[in-house]
C-alpha cells in the first residue's frame, strides 16, 4: 500500500493542478485535431476548386479548337469553290452536326464581305433564296463604310439566328476590330465582349469567332468571313461538370483581352454560374485562350461556417472527454490524498502502539515496585497475619480503583474529584454530610492520580479505625484549589472525631503519605496529628502526561 500511495504522491500533493492539467492537456489535443481536420477540409475544398477549374478550362480549350477546326475547315472549302450556295453551306453545316459538337455556340454561319454599291444585289439575292425579304442593317453609307460584311447563312436556322440575317457585322466597332485582326493573321480571332443580333435587344453578353475566307486565286483576295457566334452563359454552363454542384461554387468568366496584350482593356465579366456575390472561400484562378484572345476563369468555394461538422462533433466529444478525465483524476487524486491519510494514520497508530507497549512497560514495572513497596512495609507494621492481610487488600484496592479510573480516561488526563470520589465512597454511603469535598475542576496525570489515590486510601482507612470516620458525627472535609498556573493545593481536615493521642507509633501509612507520596509528587507532604482531628496538606502538579498526546491527535486526525 505503501508503494502504491507512493507512487500516486503527486496527485496527492497536487489535487487542484493535476485535474486542471489533464483537462487543459486534453482540449489542447482536441483543438490541435480540430484545426487538423479544419485544415484537412480546407485543402479538399482547395482540391476540389482546382479540380473543377481545371475541367472547366480543359472543356473551354476543346470547345474552342473544336470551333476553330471546323472554321479553317469551312474557310478551306468555300475558298476553293466558286460561290457559296444554299445547298453547299447546308451541306457543311450537317456535316459538322451542330447539335453536339457546338453546344453553347449559336451555330455556324455565313458573310460575304462586299461593297456597298453590291448591297441592292445582295438584298435581292437573300430575299430570293430565303424566301422572304432581306434588308442590310443598319442601312449602308459609302462614305463611312466602304465595306459591308452582312449575315447571308446561319444555321441552325432557327427564329433567333432568323433575327441575324442581314445584319452589316463590318458596322459594329469589335466585330470590325476582330476581322480584320483575323485577316491580319489569317486565324480565327474572337471579338471582344459584343451583344449578339439574336438577342433582339437584350443585355446578355457574348462573342464571334471569325475566320476569313479568301479566293483560290493568286490575288487571293478576300471573299467573306465563317463564323460562330456564341452566348457567353451557354458556353460557359455546356463546359460545365455535369455534377458541379453551383450551391457550392461560384463560377465567373472574364474577358481579358486580345492576346497580343496590344489593346487589352480592364477585365469583362461575361458569364457566371452560381451567386457570384455569395461569401467567398477558397478562389482558383486560370487564363486560357479561345481564337486569338485571353480570358480569365475563377472558380470559389463557398465561405464555409466556422467549423464544419465533422470539426463541431470532434471538439463537443473531444472537450466531454477532456471533462471527464478532469473529474476522474480529480476523483484519483482525492482518493490518493485519503490514502496517504491513511498511511499516515496507520503509522500513527503503529507509533502510538509501540508508544503504549513502552508506557505500559514502564506502568507495569511501577505498579510492581508499589506493590512490593506495599508489601514490604506492611509486613514489617503488622503485628500478625491477619492483620498483613487485612492492611495489604486495603492498600491493593485502593490501588485498583485508582487503576479503574485511569482505565475508563484509557489512561489521559483523569479528574481530582473522581479519585476523591473513587476512595471515600465506601464512607459516603448512608453517611449524611460525613464526608464533604468542594474545589474547581482540575484534571491530573495518571502517576499523580495513583499516587494523590494512595495518599487519600491510607488517611480514609486511619480515620476509619482511629479518626473522624470512626464515631457518629464525625466528619472529613477535603477541599482543594489552584496554587498557581501548575499546582493544586488539597485540605484534608477531620472533625467531631475521638481526641488523637499525641504519643504515637509512627506507622506505614504515615511513612507511605510523607515518603512515597511526596517522593512521587515532587512536593513535601504537610501531615499534622492535631488534637481535635488529623490535618493534611498535598501538593499536587497539573501537567499533561507528554507520551500521551499522540493518542489526542489521532482522535482528531479520525474525526477529520
């Protein structure tokens, strides 16, 4: 056991800190996993918006070299031939199968580039093959446009790409700015941000790729433009993942500018998906080029709560565990610090066992010594056996019911009255006033008590058989009181006994009283044989017997 509280000492000795340290050891592991798994999150959203941004562009970059392919395709062909018809561009345009490989785009389409003296001609011609009547918009003016690059074709033919046919592309400052960029390098060249025809007087934002047709000749002499008009949120929500979850992630497309960088402007927004205004998380950022021309695509997280849910239950779990562990190493510590009361009080009491053995060792050995002390002057004083035997059982009585006292206080601190008490009760019985005592209440020694008991026996029985006890109306006062902070004074005086004799034998009891009893007391005994009754004076010492304190101290350590 032992061992065991040992070992547990510095629970014992710390009862505050240790709970408090494992509690403040635990949350810290708890917060340390919390910001693990916050960062763990982070980085998968980080991830995932890579990832999409990725896919996004990959998807933009196909699309947009898809759309250029079948542009240098398309201008390859009607270069060679001699004129572009109905039936031609029909034709091309099935073949391109413009419903799957131009999702987002609004199709494919067809403009001569011509004068304006031709516009008449070319109104004329469209009104005859369309079927219905064909105007150049807006109307065309020699002194400001000495080119026009009007929509002829436009498939799929639709009500909206209706709405585009005969519209004067050449009028319009980037479409102009994008065709000649496109004649210039010979590639298709997108235009910059532009509301499309089709949208019939909307806002949405869009663009054209265009490509430049020239003649097979050697002048090679330029015959009109194929192009592709797109709407930027169609393309952009077509390149999308199918599982993009936009609740999620906000994504924005942003026109840059050429990509010579010689006339790039501020960036455009031009599409979006999701709430571009919702809070912002982790952003990802990529540039690509579609036709000659920079664009920027951002991919965000959505802002995310302060801790997930995942962070929320590990730090709830994590912040109960560390409370429990603080109520059970409190619970430990308590125990271990019982322990070691425990241990200490078992101690004491081995100390207070072996103190008791050499305190009764040494009460023994004094007990015998009065008893052959009793003995030997008793044999000498009497004068048969019988009365040996009488004045030795009086004396080991007297001795006894001392003994019992000190028994009953288990041999503390016993009263002055009840060793009076102890020896006169045999004269007190039946007696009316015969006996009296008074004084305050002192508390003796348990040598003092043995020796102040002999004392009183041996007075008691010589004014039984000779003094105040002898006779009716005979009376004993004892009185006692304080002679100072450690002593205490006792009055023995007898009345309305027989006359005393002043011609005596001096007897044992005489000798025990002046001798023992004062050899024991460390205080001389004033023993006077007066006339009208016998007078004593005892001093007796107050003191606490030291060997015996330790018993005090484990009554209260066991009351604690």
């Amino acid at each position: 056991m032992a061992d065991g509280v040992s070992r547990r000492s510095w629970l014992a000795s710390n009862p505050r800190t240790a709970p408090l340290l494992v509690f403040f050891l635990a949350a810290a592991i708890t917060l340390i996993s919390v910001v693990a798994l916050e960062r763990t999150e982070r980085s998968r959203d980080r991830i995932a918006a890579t990832r999409t941004a990725d896919a996004i562009t990959a998807s933009l970059i196909r699309r947009a070299a898809t759309t250029g392919a079948y542009l240098r395709a398309g201008s390859a062909l009607f270069g060679t031939a001699g004129a572009v018809t109905p039936d031609m561009f029909n034709r091309f345009a099935s073949e391109l199968r413009l419903d799957q490989n131009f999702r987002g785009a609004e199709g494919i389409g067809w403009a001569p580039a011509i004068s304006p003296l031709a516009a008449a001609s070319f109104e004329a011609e469209a009104s005859a093959i369309l079927g219905r009547p064909v105007r150049i918009q807006p109307a065309p003016d020699a002194s400001t446009r000495p080119l026009l690059v009007p929509i002829f074709f436009l498939q799929p033919d639709t009500p909206r790409n209706r709405l585009a046919i005969g519209y004067d592309m050449y009028a319009d400052t980037a479409r102009r700015e994008a065709m000649r960029e496109a004649v210039r390098l010979r590639q298709p060249v997108a235009t910059a941000p532009i509301v499309l025809v089709q949208e019939g007087g909307g806002t949405a934002p869009g663009f054209n790729i265009y490509m430049p047709v020239f003649s097979d000749s050697r002048e090679r002499q330029l015959r009109g433009f194929i192009y592709s008009p797109f709407r930027s949120q169609d393309l952009l929500a077509s390149t999308a993942p199918a599982d993009l979850a936009t609740e999620h992630y906000a994504v924005t497309l942003h026109d840059v500018g050429p990509a010579s960088g010689q006339s790039a402007g501020e960036r455009r927004l031009i599409a979006t998906l999701g709430e571009a205004g919702a809070s912002r998380g982790h952003s990802v950022t990529s540039q690509l080029q579609i036709a000659n021309r920079l664009y920027q695509l951002t991919v965000t997280n959505r802002a995310r709560p302060l801790l997930s849910r995942l962070s929320l239950l590990a730090l709830v779990v994590g912040l109960s565990v560390a409370g429990l562990m603080m109520l059970l190493v409190r619970l430990l510590s308590r125990q271990a610090e019982q322990d070691q009361q425990r241990l200490a009080w078992f101690q004491e009491q081995s100390s207070i066992r072996d103190t008791l053995t050499r305190e009764l060792n040494h009460r023994v050995k004094n007990t015998l010594a009065n008893v052959l002390s009793i003995i030997a002057l008793t044999r000498r004083r009497a004068a048969s056996l019988e009365e040996f035997a009488e004045g030795l059982d009086g004396r080991i009585r007297a001795l006894s019911a001392t003994h019992d006292l000190l028994t009953k206080s288990e041999w503390s601190t016993t009263p002055l009255e009840a060793v009076v008490c102890a020896e006169m009760a045999p004269y007190m019985r039946g007696r009316e006033q015969a006996v009296t005592i008074s004084g305050p209440p002192v508390e003796l020694a348990p040598n003092d008590a043995l020796s102040l008991g002999m004392a009183l026996h041996e007075l008691t029985t010589n004014a039984a058989k000779y003094g105040a006890l002898s006779e009716p109306g005979g009376q004993v006062d004892i009185r006692w009181e304080h002679e100072g902070d450690k002593l205490v004074r006792i009055q023995w005086e007898e009345h309305g006994g027989p006359p005393v004799p002043q011609q005596r034998t001096r007897g044992f009891g005489t000798d025990l009283v002046e001798k023992i009893v004062a050899h024991e007391l460390r205080h001389p005994v004033n023993l006077r044989f007066e006339p009208d009754g016998v007078r004593c004076t005892l001093l007796v010492p107050v003191r606490q017997p030291s060997p015996f304190a330790l018993r005090a101290a484990t009554r209260q350590t066991a009351a604690a």
